[in-house]
C-alpha cells in the first residue's frame, strides 16, 4: 500500500483533549486510510467504497482541505499508476464533492499542471494519458470557476442554461465555444484511453484494462450534459442571431421612410404656399417686388429641400446596401453554422459506429468461445464413441449401478444445455450459460457412453446389443449437436432436446441390468456383508498358503538367479497379502463400531437395508478385494513356473491395491472421522501400498535380472548386416520413445479430466461408495461369487512404471 508523506502538522499536533478533538482525529485517520488504499501503485480500478469516503469528507468539513494536505504527500513523481489514480479520484471529488471543493482546487492549479507536463515529457503509457488527464481536469476547474452557475456535476435546468447564456449573440456564441472545448478535452482522454486498450489487446474485465476504463464513467457522465447543452445553445445561437440582424435592418429602414416621409409632406406644403403667393401676385400687381423676393426665396428654399431629398434617397440606398451586406453575413454564418452541425452529427455517426463495431465484436468473440467449446466437446465425444469399436476397450468393465448414475446426471446436464442455449439465443453477447453446460454436459455424455459399452461387456448378448445401439445413437445425436453448435447458421435449429430419449434408453437399459437378488430381500444384505468379509479373508489365507507352498516348491526346483527371484517375489507377495489381510481385518472392526454407532434401536439387518447403498458397495469392494488376492496367487504361479509374464503380476499388484482402495472408501464413508479404527485402517491402506510397490519393485528387479543372463551374439553378422540392424533398431527405439511420450501425455491428460469432472460432479465414491462393483449377477457368470472381476480401466504394459502408482479401482473416465 502507498504510504503518504508530510503529514500536516495540525494533524499531528493535535491531542484528545475533549470529544471535538477526538472526533476530528478519527475523521482525519479515516481520510488518510481511504486515500492511501484509493491512491497506490496497484494497478486496478479504484474502489468506489474509498473514493465514497474521501467525497463523504468533503461534505463533512464542507471543502477539500484534508484530501489536499494528504494528497501533496503523495509520491506522484514517482509512478505513473499512482498519478493515475489521483487524477481519477480528483476527477469524482470534483464532481460529486462539496460546491468549495472547486476553489480550494484552484489554490492546486500549478500542482496538477506540473505532474501532468511531467509525465507528458516520458515516454511511458500511463504517463501519456496522466498528461491528457492533467489538461481535463485544468480545463473542467477554469470552465465552473468562469461561470459559477454551472456546477462541477454539471447538471443545471434549461432556465438557468438560457439564464447563463443571456440574450447578446456573442455571450451566446462564446459560452458555445468554451463547451466544445470543454467537451473535446474529454472526448481526447476517451480516446487515449480506447487506443491504448487496443494497441495492448486488453480485455474489460482484467485489472489493467478495468484501470484504465474506470475514470471514462465520469468521462461520459461529463459528456451527455455537454452534448446536451451544446445543442440547445446551437439552436438558441441561430434562432437569436437570425432574428436581431432582421429587427435592426428593419428598424433603420422604416426610421429613413419615416425621414423621407416627413420631407415629402414638408415639399408638398410649400409648393402650395407658392402656388397660393402667385395667385396672390397675379392678382395684386401693386405688392410685385415683394412677392417676387418672396419668390426667390420659396424657390431657393424648394431648392434646399430637393437637395435634403436627395441626400435622403442616397441614405436610402445606402441603407439598402447595409441590409444586403447583412443578409450576406447572415448567410455565410449559417452556413458555418451548417457545417459544424453536420461535423457533430458526423462524430455522432462514428460513435453509433464504433459503438456498433464493439458490439458485432463481442458477438463475434462469444461465439467463437461457443465454437472452440463446441470443437473440445465434439473431440471428446468421438473419443468416447470410438471406445465402442476399440479392441483394447473390452477389457473394461462397468456395473449397472454407476451407469444409471452417469445417465441420470448426464440427463440433468441436457436440462442445463436447454436453458444455456435457449439464454443464449435470446442475448448472444453472452455464451458463458452454454458454455458452461455444453462443457459439463460433453464429458458426462461422453462418461455415459464409455460406461455403457463397459456394462455391456458383462451383460447378456440382447441387452448388450441393445445397450451398444443406445450408446451410437447418443454419440451421433450429441455430435450432430456439436456440430450445429459450431455453425453460425445453424445454432438457431439446434435441439438439445434430442439427446434425451438415447440417454433414457441408457439409463432404462442399466435399471434392467441392475441385479435383482439384493433388490428382492434386503433384509439379508445383513448376513451377505458378513459372508463377503469372511469369503474375502478366508481367499486371503488360502493365498498366503498357496504362496508359501510355492515358495516351497521353487526351492527344490529352482537354484542360483531364478531362485533368488523367485524367492524374493513370493516373499513380496506374502508380505502384500499379510498386509491385506490385517487391513481387512481392521475394515471388519471398523464396520461393526458404524453399524453400532449409527443403527440405534434398530437391529443390525435393518441398518444394512436402510442403507442397502453402501452395503452393496461394501459387498462389492469384498468381492474384488477375494478376486485380487485370487488372480495375484495364479500370476505369481505362472512367473514361478516360467509359464506367464511379469507384467501380469505388475498388473496384479496395481489391481489389488486399487481393490483395497475401494474397501478403504466404502468402509470410511460413514465413519466417524476421529475413530481409533479409522486411524488404524488408513495407516494399513498406507501399507498395502507401501507392500503392493514391492511387489511391482521385486518384479521389475527379477524381471532384469533374468534377461541380463541371455547375451546377444552377433559374432556371425557382416558389416552391412550390422549396420541394417543397427539403423532398424534405432527407427524402432526411436518409435517407442514417441509412443511413450503421446501415451503418457494422454494418461496426464485423461486423470487431469477426470480429475476435474470428480471436482466438478463429486467422485462417485462421495456420491456412492459401492459405484465400482462387480460384473452384474447373471445367470451366465464366468468366474465363482470371490473371483469376479472389479470394473478396472485398461493399462497398456509399456504404462506401467514407477510413475503410475495405484491405479483406481472404477472406470476412469475419458
């Protein structure tokens, strides 16, 4: 956080000595916090909390006397982020804060201009816009303190606008002028702000983007009184000048008539005084010489009077001349008037288009968020729809039981993709909804075909040709989806609801392939847990002694390196099934003190058939467990009698580890987390694993040994020979070396999936602790009740190194 420096001494020389004191001391370490979060070198938007706090203080000491002790503190020099900043939290202050905010402003004038020439002369980004800034906030001070009227919000009534404006044409036309300027000192920073924005490729909502997006608020706030009250002042300067100009010709025209007028009915009158004298001459010849003097002067008077009417007329067209000068004038204002109208009109047009660009972009850019999800999506789903056809896919087994739950979840995900795409044909600037569901509902689809074609392996011929068609059927369905999803024209035709009726014949087919017998009589899930766990320990101790008769038949058989590998095999194996059998040992004791804890009044069988879930994955996990231990014994038979392949009893150790997981899991689900039996069998399952690498270690250990003994001769080979093999073993290490890199990219990214989907949907062992069960009781079952087979995803042998660890017991989701 920004520290600020040069604390004002009134401040600091302050003490609590009565309650004003104290009140005005927390006021000013209020101000200070608030500032120092508001203002720093972060850079991220101001937040509006602090900035509401610093204007609240304004109006509390009615000025922004504090804000400025503090703000002079501030290391602006020193970062352009922190100018920033200030620049924005002055600009709000200005606007929102008390009416004397502005004049104390005034006193900061020359602060505010030093940082913005400061900056102007660096070439640094958020320099450059403190700089346009700095000349914003200059321009917004002179322009209020010039006209008062006008507050810093500037949010007036058109009477006080047309009271300010006043009635001269050139106050009008000033006042005009300085708001165009001021308005283009904010439309500069808007643009500074959109250029840089570009030039970065930055996003709205990432920090540095919202930083320097947040102060074009009070930019546009600004700007829609302005544009406002520009226009009525446009208006009122050509309606006001138009008519003065007209007013003023007319009133020194009909001031000359008037003159001209006057002079006219004076001519008239004294021609007929003459008239009337020469009457009066003609008839009195005694008074001749005193009317021919009269005479004389009536005529040099009527000559005067002609000259005054001349002169007027010489106005006249003069005046007439003045009024066409004016009309002239009149009309090249106008049409300047014209132009700057329709250059306004013109930058409002490459707003609207701007806006307009903005808008068909973000469309664009959701959709092509909506196509790249479709894309992932529709490569997942061919992925899940060629394990149908995939030779290596008939290893993988599935139950019923989780199907029915991967279909039902994948039904509730279609309901999403409905609203998602239904939301985003109703507003396409947003695709986040769809997105989202086609996302989740892409993988579960997918989840739910790779399951049922697992399921199928273990069903009967009808069913699972049925549960294979279903599967197609939704793999197309849900392709044809994507597919239109990614198709600008074709979004507006695509029905999610189509994916429905495949997914319930799925999910209809597994309720039929569920088993029936724990469904009939639940009342025996009881005896059936106990019989399991007792299946289960008694297949361990009979592996424990087939292992030691093996161990004891090796000896006899076998000396030297075998021997040796022999032994230390079988003594590993021993080791995993002693531990095996102590950790199902530990699960028994665990079970019990839950049934007792958690069955109340009630009696041990009903506990069991209330929560016939758990039982049937406790009976499951036994199951697999008996058939672990069962399958480990016959591989480590065959290695001993040099009939089978090590990698089998890799494989066998990865697949009773995992088998113990799943007992594990299922006997913790309801446990209480601080039992002592809990404790104990955590601690075994950290064995078993511990046990389980031994074995996979002692494997791979004997395994070298033994090839070690078998030499290569290539005594007999001549050069070219050699050489062809060396090259064509080079191409294959060569080849394997890329296969292993794609396959274990392809494993990290199948569990890194999988791993997110259990995140996202809760792992099927939170969900149901016996989702992994064994293959359906059928009527056509291959192995006996301890030796079927637990659902396991398939493992290529060059995948089975120190890297892989346990493998799960369930079917790993793709």
């Amino acid at each position: 956080m920004n520290s600020i420096k040069n604390v004002p001494a009134r401040v600091l020389s302050r003490r609590p000595g009565h309650s004003l004191e104290a009140e005005r001391e927390q006021f000013d370490k209020t101000q200070a916090i608030s500032i120092s979060k508001a203002i720093n070198t972060q850079e991220a938007p101001v937040k509006e909390k602090h900035a509401r706090r610093i204007i609240l203080g304004t109006h509390h000491e009615k000025g922004a006397f504090t804000f400025w002790s503090y703000a002079i503190g501030l290391p602006l020099p020193s970062s352009s982020i922190l100018s920033w900043k200030f620049c924005h939290v002055l600009h709000k202050v200005l606007r929102d804060g008390h009416p004397n905010v502005l004049h104390d402003c005034q006193r900061y004038r020359s602060n505010i201009r030093e940082i913005g020439e400061l900056w102007g002369h660096l070439h640094d980004r958020y320099g450059q816009l403190v700089n346009v800034y700095t000349k914003l906030l200059l321009t917004k001070i002179s322009f209020h303190l010039k006209h008062p009227q006008f507050p810093a919000g500037l949010e007036v009534t058109d009477e006080v606008l047309e009271k300010a404006a006043g009635t001269d044409i050139n106050d009008i036309f000033q006042l005009t002028v300085e708001m165009f300027d001021y308005m283009d000192c904010e439309l500069k920073l808007s643009e500074s702000v959109f250029r840089q924005l570009n030039t970065a490729i930055a996003v709205s909502q990432m920090s540095s983007g919202q930083c320097r997006l947040a102060p074009l608020i009070q930019v546009i706030q600004d700007c829609s009184h302005l544009y406002h009250y520009t226009v009525k002042l446009m208006f009122r300067l050509h309606s006001c000048e138009s008519h003065q100009v007209k007013r003023e010709s007319e009133m020194k025209l009909e001031e000359q008539s008037d003159q001209l007028e006057k002079l006219r009915r004076e001519l008239e009158a004294k021609s007929g005084e003459l008239v009337r004298v020469q009457q009066d001459l003609s008839r009195t010849e005694q008074s001749g010489s005193e009317l021919s003097s009269r005479l004389d002067m009536l005529s040099a008077e009527k000559e005067a009077l002609s000259s005054a009417v001349r002169q007027q007329e010489a106005d006249l067209q003069a005046a007439q001349s003045l009024v066409q000068e004016k009309e002239a004038a009149l009309s090249q204002e106008q049409q300047r008037h014209s132009q700057e109208r329709a250059e306004l009109q013109g930058r409002l047009a490459d707003k609207e288009s701007r806006e307009q660009g903005l808008q068909q972009r973000l469309l664009d850019e959701q959709f092509e968020v909506l196509r790249r999800s479709a894309a992932e999506a529709e490569r997942i789903l061919q992925d899940a729809v060629g394990k149908l056809d995939d030779p290596l896919h008939l290893r993988c087994t599935s139950s019923p039981d989780y199907l029915v739950s991967r279909a039902q979840v994948a039904l509730d995900a279609v309901s999403a993709l409905e609203t998602g795409h239904a939301q985003y044909l109703t507003s396409r600037s947003d695709a986040s909804a769809l997105v989202a569901a086609l996302t989740q509902f892409s993988h579960l689809a997918a989840d739910t075909i790779i399951n049922g074609s697992a399921t199928s392996h273990l069903a009967p011929t009808d069913p699972a040709d049925r549960l294979i068609d279903a599967c197609r059927d939704c793999g197309a369905r849900a392709l044809e989806l994507v597919g239109q999803l990614q198709d600008p024209q074709a979004v507006q035709q695509a029905q999610p609801d189509r994916v429905r009726s495949p997914l319930q014949a799925i999910l209809q087919l597994g309720q039929e392939l569920k088993p029936k017998s724990l469904d009939v009589r639940q009342e025996e899930l009881g005896a059936l847990v106990d019989k399991e766990m007792a299946a289960t320990s008694s297949a361990i101790e009979e592996a424990v002694r087939r292992i030691e008769d093996m161990m004891n038949q090796a000896r006899h058989a076998s000396s030297g390196v075998k021997l040796e590998v022999n032994e230390r095999i079988l003594k590993s194996c021993t080791d995993l099934m002693k531990a095996i059998r102590l950790l199902v040992t530990t699960s028994t004791s665990l079970q019990k003190e839950i049934v007792e804890s958690g069955r109340g009044a009630a009696t041990q069988q009903e506990f069991y058939a209330k929560n016939s879930r758990w039982t049937e994955g406790l009976i499951s996990a036994s199951k697999a467990v008996g058939w672990g231990a069962t399958q480990l014994v016959e591989s480590a038979d065959k290695v001993v009698l040099h009939t089978g392949k090590y990698e089998e009893l890799i494989v066998c150790s990865h697949e009773i580890a995992a088998s113990t997981a799943q007992l594990v899991a299922a006997s913790k689900v309801k446990a209480n987390k601080d039992s002592r039996h809990l404790s104990r069998l955590q601690e075994c399952s950290r064995t078993v694993n511990v046990m389980a690498a031994n074995v996979v270690a002692s494997t791979k250990l004997g395994q070298e040994q033994i090839e070690e003994r078998d030499t290569m001769d290539f005594s007999g080979m001549s050069l070219i020979k050699l050489k062809k093999q060396e090259m064509e073993t080079q191409v294959r290490v060569l080849e394997l070396e890329k296969t292993l890199e794609a396959e274990r990219v392809r494993l990290g990214e199948l569990r890194k999936q999988h791993y997110a989907l259990a995140v996202g949907v809760g792992t099927p062992a939170e969900e149901e602790p016996g989702l992994p069960s064994a293959a359906p009781h059928s009527g056509t079952s291959r192995k006996p009740p301890l030796a079927q087979k637990p659902s396991v995803a398939p493992r290529q042998d060059h995948q089975l190194d120190k890297k892989d660890g346990v493998c799960p017991a369930q079917l790993m989701n793709s």
